[in-house]
C-alpha cells in the first residue's frame, strides 16, 4: 500500500495511491482511518512530503564504500545525528543551496517511517512499530561538515531533508537498490542488504536512546557515489519497490561560489 500525503488546492489529506489516482482517507495512517468514496487523479494534486516528524534521526557511515570514500572508520556501533523537522520537503520542492556552503552534496538514502511511539523496543519486535519506507536525501553541507567537526549545521538547513514521493508499507528492506541521478546521470547505486547496521537493528538501537513517535523519520545512511549540486541541477533518489524522489535545487540569494 502506497500512503501519501497531499494538497488539494489549500486542504492537505492522506491517501492511498492506486496507478494514477489517490483515494483519499478520512483520518490518517498513524491513527484509525477509512477510505472514502472520493478519489484525485494524481496529476490534479500536489503530492507533500508524506508525514510530518517531530523529528529525524540519521545514520552516519553505514555502508562500508560511503565511509572509505570519506576516509573515515567505520563504526563500532551506530553513528546517529539529528536533523531538525523543518529540513522535510516533499517530491518536487527545491533545495535551497545556503550562502554558507559552497560544497551541498545529495546523499540517497531509504528511509523508515515510526508507526506508533515506541521506547526500547528489541530488533524483533521493531517491524511491527514500522508504518513503511520512502526515498530520502539527506543533504549535506559538505565543507561545513569538515570545518566543523560535527555533523549538526551540515545536515540542518532548511530543505535539506527531501522525502518521498509516498511511504510503501508492503516491503522487505533487507535488500533493496537504492540509487541516485544528477541530472539523468547515475551517481549513486547500492543495496540495502550492505548495510553494516540494518533496519530492525537500527530502530532497536535508537529507541534505546530516545523515544520515537508517530511520523519520526529515520534515515538509514548512504553508499558512496556523493557529490555536489548546483543551481538548476536535477537530483532523484530511487528505490526498488518504492519509487522515485524528485528535486531541483535553487540558490539562496548570496550563496558562495565553489572554491
């Protein structure tokens, strides 16, 4: 089942996407809800990112080939990093390229959508508290990262979390392709089944540490194949059995020239 969340002129609704129509819900996927009579074609409405997290908790340096090409170790355990809720954009909005960083790279990634709240909760039971899986980007300032040392300003501009195009819930994520294009051209491509932590371990890992509620996102870390974007670029994020993500990016008005 594919759940999206969209605008119909000035009202946002939850859907479920059937070919090319949404058939619209009366209340929402992380509550009670039924199915109404009334259906959109997809191409009359505007599809938003597909939920709206109190947060978003990414994994650092999970794949073995993204760490090596950041010339980093890989971790003994899950290097985890927050980015704050106004970085969610949805399928089509643009990136905004900040005046600070002359270096914003895309970075393909699957994404976990919390069903319910949920505290320590062991790697068996963390599939029953997944509502389902979406394409993200997680954005990265790339020269601010290295400046820094620490990961926060980097990852938390705004736009710098695009999600979508809807959350699948029927689906295995133990081994999934997940790809990125710039402007057509494949950048990124990996399988989920190389992940050096995977999902239930991650869900597990993290509720350990804070509790996770409806809508949190969790982003489960990226292959190698990064770089940077610019201005009218085009970058997609594609995944087996999901789909496919969509985003230009635009400029901030200052913004600093490569270096």
């Amino acid at each position: 089942m594919k759940l999206a969340r969209f605008l119909d002129g000035e009202r946002v609704a939850f859907g479920i996407v059937n070919n090319d129509e949404v058939a619209e819900l009366d209340g929402d996927p992380f509550s009670s809800f039924k199915v109404l009579k009334a259906c959109h074609r997809l191409s009359a409405v505007r599809l938003l990112a597909p939920c709206v997290p109190s947060k978003v908790v990414a994994v650092g340096l999970n794949y073995r080939d993204h760490a090596a090409e950041l010339k980093m170790e890989v971790p003994d355990e899950p290097i985890i990093f927050l980015k704050p809720p106004t970085t969610v954009i949805g399928p089509g909005e643009a990136i905004a390229l900040p005046p600070a960083s002359s270096q914003v790279d895309y970075e393909a990634e699957l994404a976990v959508i919390v069903k319910d709240r949920i505290r320590s909760v062991s790697p068996d039971e963390a599939g029953g508290h997944i509502l389902g899986y979406t394409c993200a980007n997680d954005v990265t300032a790339r020269d601010l990262q290295k400046k820094d040392g620490q990961w926060t300003r980097a990852k938390s501009f705004d736009t710098f979390c695009p999600l979508g195009p809807w959350i699948e819930t029927d689906l295995d994520p133990a081994d999934l392709l997940v790809e990125s294009y710039l402007n057509g051209e494949r950048r990124q491509s990996s399988r989920t089944s190389r992940l050096l932590f995977p999902v239930p371990y991650l869900v597990s890992f993290i509720s350990s540490i804070m509790t996770l509620f409806p809508g949190d996102v969790i982003l489960t870390g990226t292959p190698s194949g990064i770089g940077p974007m610019r201005p009218g670029d085009e970058v997609e994020v594609r995944i087996e059995g999901i789909g496919s993500l969509k985003n230009n990016v635009s400029a901030e008005c200052g913004m600093r020239s490569a270096e």
